[in-house]
C-alpha cells in the first residue's frame, strides 16, 4: 500500500476527529453540548480509531503473525464501521434522536468485538514469545467498551429517567459508563503498549522486569475496573474507592519497567516528554477520584463535579499520551529509514518542551481555585498549546514524504533534472536538526513565562477577584497619627450574610491583621476596607488576610459580592481614641460615599466611574440592533430534554446607548425560554462561567431544592433534573442570595408546559416583563436601588422598547397567543393590548375566559372578553386575540409609570 493510502487509513481520521474537537472549542460554552462533544471527539473519536489500529501494529510485531493474517479491506471495513458508529453517535445525541444513537453505538460496539476477535484468532495462531500478555490487555479493554456503550445508549435514550428512577440513577449510569470507558478502553490499552513502546521512543534499554510486571498488573487492573463499574449500582461508594485504589496499584506496578526506562535515558523530545506528562496525570486522576468516592455524599455530587475528573483523564493523560505517540509513530509509518524519521521529527518535535510546559502548567493551574478570568486566559493558552500539534503532523507528514521520495531519487538515476524533491544536502540539514532537539531549558523557561504572563493578564482583568488593593488617601488629621508599632490581629469569619464578629476595637496607630474565613456552604464573599484593603474573593472553607499598617481612624467594611452589602455584611473598625475630625465611621459622609463607590464597582470597576446612565426613553433602537426573539419556540418530539445553561457575564445594551454587565443564562439579557409537554423530563446541566456563585430554581419542579438548587462557584457545574407535572408558564431563575439582585441582573427566564388539548394556533409569542438597576455605567446591577425598589426602567425580555422598533408581527384574522411572565423581582404587570380584546385567557393553571364564552352568557353565546391580565411577581399565564384589521397596536403593561419607562412595544398587523 503507498505512503498516502496507509496515512489515510491509519491515522488521517485521528487528525481528523482533533481538528473536529479543536472546532468545537471554538464555539464553547456557545453551543450545549460542546463540552461533550469535546470529550467524545477525542475519546471516542481520536485515541478509540488509533487503538484499533495501532494495537493490531503492535499485536502483529510482537507475536511476529504474518502480514495476511487479516486482509487489509477487512481492516478497513472495521474502520469504517466504527467511523459512521462515531458519526451517528455524535449527532444523535445533541439532537436528542435516541434511534440514530443506539444505532450508532451498535456499530460501535460490533466494530470492537470484531477487533477483539481478530485479536484473540491472532493470539491463538501465534507460537509462543514474549509480551503475549500486551495482546491480552487489548483483548480485555476491547471487551469492556461495548459495556460503556451500552450505558452511554441508556443515557441517552432516557432511561435513567424511568418511571420510579431517581436523580441518582443518572449519576450511577454515568460514573460506570465514564470509568469503564477511560480506565478500560482507553488505560489498559495505554498501559498495555506503553510497557514495550516507552523504552522504544527513548532509544533505551528494555526493564527486564518488564514482562513480569505487566502479567502481574494485569488481573489486578481488571478487578479494579470491575469494582469501579459495579459499585455505582451496589450504591456503594466504597467499593468504587476501593477499585480505585486497585487500579492506581496496577498501574504503579505497570510504571516501574517505565519509570526504569526513563532513568537509563530521561525524556528528551516532544514526544516523550508528553507521553511522560500524561503519565504523570493518570495516577492524579485516580486519587481525586478515590477522594470524589470517599467524601462526596451521593452520586449526584460525584456526577456534578465530574469537571476536574474529566479533563484531567482526558486532556491530562490520554490527549498528551496519543499526541506524543502520533508524533513519534507517524515518521516510522511513511519508512524510508533513520534519516527520514529524523527528517519528519523535526517538524514534530518544535519547540516541544515549550509546547508541553505550557499545556501542563496551564492545565495545573485551571484546576486550582483560581479567579474565572484567569483560568479562561490560561484555558486559551493550554489548547493553543496542545493544538499546535495538529499543523505541525501535517507538517511533519511533509517533510518525512519529502526526504523519502528525496532518498528515492538519490538512487534511481533516471530522476528528471527539475526533480523539486529534497536534495540529499537537505534530507542531512534536517537530519542534523533533528538530532538537536532534546529536552530545551531555554523553551522551558519560555513556557514558565508564557504562562506567567497568562495568569498575569488574567488578574489584570478582573483585579478585585484576586485580592489586589486600592490605595484610597487619608485625611490630614488621620495621616498626623503616629505608628504605635503594635499589632493587633483578629479572626473573622463569614456565614450566612454576616461577619462574625462584624466589629473590632483597635487602638489608634496600631498595625491591624484581620484574617478572614468563609464558613459559608454555598456563596464566595469577600472583605473589603474603606481604606482600601481587600481579602479577594474567598469561596467556601477557603481564607484570607487584611493588613492595615496603621490604623489612623475608624474604618467601615462591607462584602463587596454584589447585593451582599445589602443583606447586612457590615464590617466596622472602631479606633479607640480617633479624633472626630479624621473618623471614617459610618457617620461620616466621606466614608459613606467611599463606601457607595465600592459597592457601586464591586466587581473591580475603577473608582469614581460616575452615576448610573439616564435612559433615553424616546431613543430609538439602531437599525442594525436585533431584538430578543419574542416567538415560543417550537415544540419537539422528544420527551427528555437535554439543556446547557452556562452563567457568564456579559456587557449587553439594556436602552438604546446604555449598556450595563448582565449576569446571563447563555449571554442573553434574560434567560432562553424552554419549552416542552406535561411529562416530559429536563435535564438542565448548568455551568458557571461567572466570577461569583450562582444556582438555578425551576418552578416548574417538584423536589427537594437542597441538592439541584445549591449554590455552586466558578468553575463549577450541576445537572438539574424534573418532570414536568403541570402546565403553565414557569419561572426559573438563580436562587443565589440575594436573589432580588441576580433576577434583576438578568438570571430569570420561563419554562412552558403546554396544557393537554392546547388548540394550535397562528403564532405564539412569548413575554417576560423585568426590571432594570443600573449601576455605574457598563457595571453591574446596583443592589441598593434593587432594595429600594426604584427601578430605571422596566421592560420586556430584557431590554428597554425594543419592541417599539422591532415589533411583533400578525395578520388580520390570524389567531395570536402571547404567554406572560412577571419575573419581578418586584414590580407585578397588568398586560395590555391597546385595540385588542382578550377572548381567552389563562393564568397560573386555569382558565379565567375561553374562547369568549362568559359566565353569563347564556348557551350557545360567546360575548365575554377581557382587557388586561394582571400577574404578580413570578405569575404566568396568556392571552390569546385576533386582530380586526391593519395597523400598529401597542402592547403595554398597563401600570402606566412602567409602560413609560420601558415596558411597552407593538404588533404590527398586516393585511
């Protein structure tokens, strides 16, 4: 087979699969299901395609079974069997089609029992030899593949949501189906190539241990594979840590033939080196899962935080082990000798120490408790990182072709004389490069400083979130104070809106340590001084520390995590014997207004940024603005509902010319509206992209809100699971205290459940009446004003008359139903159409009015109507009308004063 037909068959797809991933994490967290697709893409789409085809390499040299044992259309066949399973995998699960899932895993599955079995006859046919025990690790992972399959079929297709089935049944299928897919499938296959192909890519000797190692590892890596697969549906956490710490034994009895290779000759190109760093990660894995098992209190829990789990198995260990394998194997596969292995390594292996130092470093610090816009800025770092290694295969590819057809050409004479292949001189240039490239101090260094520079830019950001200071001056009387040179240190701690304790008698020209502890279960908080000195933001169980060189007056302190304040994390340092002159008290109107000034920036906007905006509530929209959409979406045929609702923050135009920071479900000003039938079942996965804790709360559910509704921090992600019981329009919204200030800042949408027999009609809009607090300009939600109730504007689906300039649409004729929600947080709604007449109307589950017909009306007559539906706040319900000829018909609340500052818009009737 040529050069190109073996590339295409063997390891185009697993580049392939890698380019698909890198596109998807592009889109991320735009898209739902980016996340899992970035998991599958490289699991089951890269590493499972290059373990079918390099196990059977592998399988092949080391029994020495001839090269016809298994014909190579058959191989391919396999392939590509396996390739359309992937593919229909991977659409059928995003567009909720079990059927295209179940098919696809099928494929899958009998993809890998045919390998197995090939293996097995290949086993069988062979005369004994050495590392016969590498084919039987093949054997065994290709085996438990088919059983993760299957599991993630029933994810799939729903049935953990079984009549009677719990939330934890979801989490039990999911753990089993993700151990037994990355610790069977794809670890003892790893495990059981690297024992003869790590000392092969460090050009050392062999352990002689080797052998023994693996055959001893073997039985105990199964047992605890199996242990960690069953131990969900014993519902025994235990038993799974347990089977973890078996495997985690394996696998170190598996590292020392590895660990002795490495001593002969230590790592020394990119390849190595990034096999080796996904070494390093399997056994980290491995114990923060065994914690996972022994400390979390249910399945859930496990299954919620799977973030770290995931991307430490997955990018950690078997992304870095299968691009330092590529890298060293793709050379070897296009042949020509040494000289044009060495030819193609010196594409792959650029700047390989680098590349690897910032992958691992980055990688390191993501999983640290770091501020969000950090770990975004290193995320971005350790895929570039780790991406790089796609241009350069091709280029390596290049390059290894090149000098082979240049060798080619060295020995046939009759070459033609414009031959634009590699001359001889070329091929040993790269040769001599090749050679050069071992393990780099000076790309180390550059590593360290790329990603130094990273974090740095991160914290530059969002400084607040990472504890830096703001200088703030004294006065003259305060600055005249002298330094006592004593200390006085204080432990506080916070819980539950309060610092404990909340005040603090420090003599005047003391030097103050204030060590700060959140206690808290579920919210991030910080302690922030008049003075300036700030403890950073501090998630639950962590601490901080405040210093004050001298303490020249009285200072006031607050939690600057918006709302906070408001709720009554107070902080006072009373200095004892501080001239009235130069206090800071809380009955000083200079402490007061730096107090406001902090609250107002408390997500690190400068100082003294100036008031809230005033809206321009004749201004009109531009033409190239786009309104929220205002139409239910359409209602599908799938009965579990799978959604990603990722919380960022995002600077969004609320009036035409104002903009202000939102806290999203998804980067709209308010959240996406959902829709679906009595029955059927939302699996929400919701992942916080913001710089403070959040949760979300569905009214349309019926469970305990202790689990689905806590609050979880940066980084952090949960699934929420219901079935939908009753119709209605349904408010969900973040119930993170104080949640008068994250409703208003945005985090608030609807549900519908449409009620059995709902008649179809011509178009159905839907509206959800909110309020807007503007902070500083582009700032958060302004927590006082949303205390006070003083809105400044109100308006509906998220931004201020954006329907008077792009308004609804209808016919004459046409039958229109409009849901309304009030998401408040304050203000109720009295919804009105100017021109129209409700002869139907339904509110919080019942019907006021039908079809027009009247309590009074005798039978056969329809003359009732209706004029306005009146909601309070986080109320439901539609109307529905038709239109009696052209024109432009305003839609308003009808509490005049908040039509006028935003909640108004219009339909546009044509004829």
């Amino acid at each position: 087979m040529s050069t190109r037909g073996t590339w295409f068959m063997r390891d185009r797809p697993v580049v392939i699969w890698l380019m698909a991933a890198l596109l998807v994490s592009l889109v991320h967290p735009f898209f739902g299901y980016s996340r899992w697709l970035m998991v599958h893409l490289v699991v089951l789409g890269a590493v499972t395609h290059a373990a079918m085809v390099w196990s059977v390499h592998f399988s092949e040299a080391l029994l020495k079974t001839r090269a016809g044992f298994e014909e190579r259309r058959l191989q391919t066949i396999r392939l590509s069997v396996f390739q359309a399973g992937v593919a229909l995998v991977l659409v059928g699960v995003p567009t909720s089609v079990p059927v295209l899932t179940m098919i696809g895993g099928t494929l899958i599955s009998g993809a890998v029992l045919w390998h197995a079995v090939m293996l097995v006859r290949r086993l069988k046919a062979a005369l004994p030899g050495r590392f016969r025990v590498t084919v039987r690790y093949y054997i065994l992972a290709a085996l438990l593949l088919p059983v993760g399959a299957t599991f993630g079929i029933l994810l799939a297709a729903g049935h953990d949501h079984a009549a009677g089935a719990s939330d934890s049944r979801h989490a039990q299928l999911l753990v089993a189906h993700t151990m037994v897919n990355l610790l069977g499938w794809v670890g003892l296959t790893i495990l059981g190539t690297l024992v003869t192909l790590w000392p092969t890519m460090l050009r050392t000797r062999m352990a002689a241990s080797a052998e023994s190692a693996s055959q001893r590892a073997l039985p105990v890596l199964a047992a605890g594979v199996a242990l960690v697969v069953t131990s969900p549906f014993l519902d025994q956490p235990l038993v799974g840590a347990i089977g973890i710490g078996l495997y985690l034994a394996g696998t170190l009895w598996v590292y020392r033939p590895i660990l002795t290779a490495a001593r002969q000759r230590p790592p020394y190109a990119f390849p190595t080196l990034s096999v080796g760093a996904g070494l390093l990660w399997l056994p980290v894995g491995l114990l923060l899962m065994a914690w996972s098992l022994g400390a979390r209190g249910s399945w859930e829990a496990i299954a919620d935080n799977y973030g770290a789990l995931t991307t430490i198995f997955v990018v950690g260990f078997a992304l870095q082990v299968l691009l330092g394998a590529l890298s060293y194997l793709l050379p070897v596969v296009i042949g020509g000798g040494p000289s044009v292995v060495r030819a193609g390594m010196v594409e792959l292996e650029r700047w390989g120490t680098a590349r690897v130092a910032v992958a691992n470093l980055g990688l390191a610090l993501c999983l640290l408790p770091v501020p969000s816009l950090v770990r975004v800025v290193l995320s971005v770092l350790t895929l570039a990182a780790l991406a790089t290694s796609i241009p350069l295969v091709f280029r390596g590819i290049r390059a290894s072709v090149a000098a082979k057809r240049a060798k080619e050409a060295a020995a046939d004479p009759t070459a033609a004389p414009g031959d634009t292949r590699l001359s001889k001189e070329q091929v040993a240039a790269r040769t001599a490069e090749s050679q050069s490239q071992t393990w780099s101090r000076p790309q180390l260094v550059a590593g360290v400083a790329i990603i130094a520079v990273g974090a740095t830019l991160g914290v530059g950001l969002d400084p607040s979130a990472a504890g830096l200071t703001v200088a703030s001056g004294a006065t003259p009387a305060a600055a005249a104070v002298t330094p006592t040179g004593q200390t006085t240190t204080v432990k506080v701690t916070m819980q539950d809106m309060r610092f404990t304790p909340d005040t603090v008698d420090v003599p005047l020209g003391n030097r103050l340590v204030i060590e700060v502890q959140n206690t808290d279960a579920g919210d991030v908080h910080d302690l922030v001084l008049a003075s300036g000195e700030r403890s950073g933001r501090i998630t639950p169980g962590g601490s901080g520390r405040l210093e004050v060189e001298v303490v020249r007056s009285s200072i006031e302190g607050w939690c600057s995590v918006v709302g906070h304040r408001q709720m009554g994390m107070l902080f006072t340092v009373n200095a004892i014997g501080s001239p009235a002159s130069g206090s800071t008290s809380s009955d000083d109107p200079a402490a007061g207004h730096t107090g406001a000034t902090h609250e107002a920036t408390g997500h690190g906007t400068p100082a003294g940024s100036g008031p809230s905006p005033e809206i321009d509530f004749m201004a009109k929209w531009g033409a190239g603005s786009a309104a929220y959409d205002p139409l239910l979406p359409p209602l599908t045929d799938e009965r579990v509902r799978r959604i990603t609702l990722t919380v960022r923050e995002v600077a969004l135009e609320v009036a035409p010319g104002v903009t202000q920071t939102r806290w999203t479900y998804n980067g709209s000003s308010i959240a996406p509206t959902l829709h679906g039938r009595v029955g059927d079942t939302f699996e929400v996965t919701l992942v916080n992209q913001g710089s403070m804790g959040h949760s979300i709360d569905f009214h349309a559910s019926e469970l305990a809100p202790q689990g689905p509704m806590r609050t979880i921090q940066p980084g952090e992600s949960l699934v929420y699971r219901f079935t939908a019981k009753r119709s209605g329009i349904w408010m969900y919204h973040c119930s993170t205290m104080p949640m008068s200030s994250h409703i208003a800042a945005g985090m608030a949408g609807a549900v519908v459940i449409e009620p059995d027999g709902l008649p179809a009609v011509d178009r159905t809009y839907v509206l959800a009446q909110s309020e807007i607090y503007l902070g500083a300009p582009g700032g958060p939600v302004d927590a006082d004003k949303v205390a006070a109730e003083q809105p400044d504007a109100v308006v509906f689906n998220g931004h201020a008359n954006q329907y008077v300039d792009h308004p609804l649409e209808a016919r004459v004729g046409e039958r229109v139903r409009i849901w309304v929600l009030d998401i408040g947080p304050n203000r109720p709604t009295s919804f009105h159409v100017v021109g129209g007449q409700f002869d139907t109307v339904y509110k919080e589950g019942t019907y006021l009015l039908k079809d027009g017909r009247g309590a009074l009306d005798p039978p056969g007559t329809r003359t009732g109507g209706s004029q306005a539906l009146d909601l309070a706040a986080a109320q439901g319900g539609f109307v529905e009308l038709s239109f009696p000829e052209p024109g432009r018909y305003p839609l308003v609340s009808h509490i005049m004063v908040d039509a006028e500052r935003g909640a108004r818009g219009f339909i546009e009737v044509s004829g």
